[in-house]
C-alpha cells in the first residue's frame, strides 16, 4: 500500500514540473503542485513517524521542522528576490500564526478525541520553551513597533537593530536545541528494546520529500501570483493564509497523524518544533541572508501583525503550557486563525 502511494505522490510531483515548465493554465499547474504538497506531507509523515522508532520526540521533532520548513525558506528567498518584501513578511509570519494555531489546533482535536476522555497529555518542557523562544522573538518585534510607532532615534536604526536581534535569536536557539536534542538520550534504553525497522529508508524519503516539498512550493507560488491577481486577493491574505497552510502541510499532515495514533509527544514535538524554529532560527537566519539583497529583510512588522503575534504566543501559552489540553482549546486556536485570516483579506 505504502508503495502504491508514494507511485502517486511521485506521478503529482513530476505532474507539477511538467505542468510549470510546460506553460499550461494556471489553474491546472496550481491543482498539480498542490497535490504534490499534500502527497510530500504524507510521506515527510510516515517517514518521520519511522525515525521516531529510533529516536525521541527531540530528535524526531527537530529533524522533522528542518525538513518542512524549506518550502519556507524557499518562498522567502525566491519572494526577496523579486523584491516582494510583503510576501516575504507575511511568508514567515504566516508560517508561525499557521503553525501555533492551526496546525496546532488541528493536533490538539486530533489528540483529545483519541485519547478517550478528550484531553491530550503531552511533556511540558518543549510547550514552554517554545513559548521563551516565541516571547524573545516577539519582544524584538514589539520593540521595534513602538520605536517606529513613536518615531524616536532608534526608529532610524530598524536595519541595524534586527541584525542584532537576528544574531542574538540565533544565538539563544543555538544554546536551546543542542541540550534539547542530546535529552534524547535519556530515552535510550526504551527505543532500543523496542523493535525497529531499517533507519536508511525514512531518512532517505525525509530528504527526498523535503527536497521535493521545496521545488514544488515554488511551483505552487508560482501558479497562484496569477490566480491572487484575478480574484483581487490581498498580498497579506496570500502570504498568512494560502502560503502558510500550503508551505506547512508537512507539519498539518505529520502532526494530525501522530496524534491520531496517540502519539502525543511526537506529535507536539513536530509542531512545536516548527514554531520554535521559525521564531528563533528561520526568520533571524532569513534577515541575514536577505543582506545580500536590495530589499533587506526587518523585524518591523505592520501593528496589526505586531499585536497578532504577541497575543498568539499568550493563547498558545495558556493553553499548551500546562501539558495537556481538551478538544475545546484546539477549536480556540482554531477560531483564533480564522479570525486572523478574515482580517488579513481587508488588509
């Protein structure tokens, strides 16, 4: 069965190329690439779920979000190029609002209904740390928004301030994930009385799905810039909204599936993960990188995505920060993205 679907997924994949390079409609080449995507982030999910018979959910986790967060970083590359620093923004901040609320929303419901008394439990040490790494990413943003709100002298120095943020948030992710993924360890007696298949294939299947998700991410914009033009739909609804659930389908897929199989703690660790890494890696990392470019990439953002996020990291903390969370509480993250998204449209 396995076989079979991984033939399809690979049949979407080539079926996007070839409808991209090819020219055809752009309704048909966008039909093909988001099949892909969806079919990438079965396999990102089922591969993952296999290294997690090797690994804990640190490792599991954190190799996971590497590898779903490129279609990401991708988009943002490909978006600076063409100067295109709203997408960009919106991109990346897209990308957390999706992942901190949707996908973990999704995950929560997923989690609480298979759990049998409709409350997921899960470790409380990734939920908090993300949260710290979320927190220290929203102070740099905050600050920035009032400096430039109020226009005092620091308001003139936004480049030179978030190249200091960028590093420090590197820095500060850094000095987290090592400890975090060497805690793995401790669970090494339990991975290795448990049966376990061959290692080669998943990680082999991660790299090519990941590979993959970036190439088709990129034919998937690519064929919706037309389709955004003529349904007169705003940049900001674009990037938060239809990029975001598109370049994160991987950590939809993946996490929904690990938390339906009572995988409670792989399957936060593959959304919390993510969140962490594109608070506190992924968008500092792209501020520097974005130097080479003559559209620099800042941490000052529109007030309105200033107060989403700060507001987002309490609901998040509030909710996953104790270790468990109902049903009820996922369909709140849930209305919270909704919410967002339906602003973003008038934006």
């Amino acid at each position: 069965m396995q076989m079979l679907l991984l033939a399809i997924v690979a049949a979407l994949t080539a079926g996007a190329g070839i409808t991209h390079y090819a020219g055809t409609t752009a309704l048909v080449a966008f039909a093909f690439a988001t099949g892909a995507l969806a079919g990438l982030a079965w396999v990102v999910g089922y591969a993952t779920e296999q290294v997690g018979e090797h690994f804990g959910p640190a490792v599991t986790g954190v190799l996971q979000s590497t590898l779903g967060n490129l279609p990401e970083f991708f988009v943002v590359i490909f978006a600076l190029r063409a100067g295109e620093v709203v997408v960009a923004e919106t991109s990346i901040i897209g990308s957390l609002f999706a992942n901190a609320l949707l996908v973990l929303g999704l995950v929560i419901i997923a989690g609480a209904r298979q759990s049998g008394n409709n409350l997921m439990r899960f470790s409380t040490r990734l939920p908090n740390d993300t949260i710290t790494l979320l927190m220290l990413a929203s102070f740099v943003i905050v600050l920035l928004g009032i400096s430039v709100t109020s226009s005092d002298h620091a308001s003139h120095h936004v480049k030179a301030i978030s190249i200091v943020g960028a590093i420090a948030l590197l820095v500060t992710y850094v000095a987290w994930v090592i400890p975090y993924v060497r805690s793995d360890s401790a669970h090494g007696a339990e991975h290795s009385a448990a049966p376990k298949g061959s290692l080669v294939l998943p990680i082999i299947l991660l790299a090519i799905a990941g590979a993959g998700a970036a190439f088709v991410s990129d034919w998937f914009i690519a064929a919706l810039t037309p389709t955004i033009d003529k349904l007169h739909i705003s940049q900001a609804f674009a990037g938060i909204v239809i990029v975001a659930i598109a370049g994160n389908a991987v950590e939809n897929v993946a996490g929904i599936m690990l938390a339906a199989k009572g995988q409670a703690d792989l399957a936060i660790s593959v959304v919390k993960n993510s969140v962490a890494q594109v608070a506190a890696f992924l968008y500092p990392a792209l501020i520097l990188v974005s130097l080479l470019f003559s559209t620099p990439l800042t941490f000052s953002l529109a007030p309105i995505y200033i107060g989403a996020l700060l507001l987002s990291a309490l609901a998040v903390w509030q909710i996953s920060g104790d270790g468990e969370a109902s049903a009820f509480e996922g369909v709140a993250l849930i209305a919270i993205y909704i919410v967002l998204g339906v602003v973003t449209i008038y934006e």
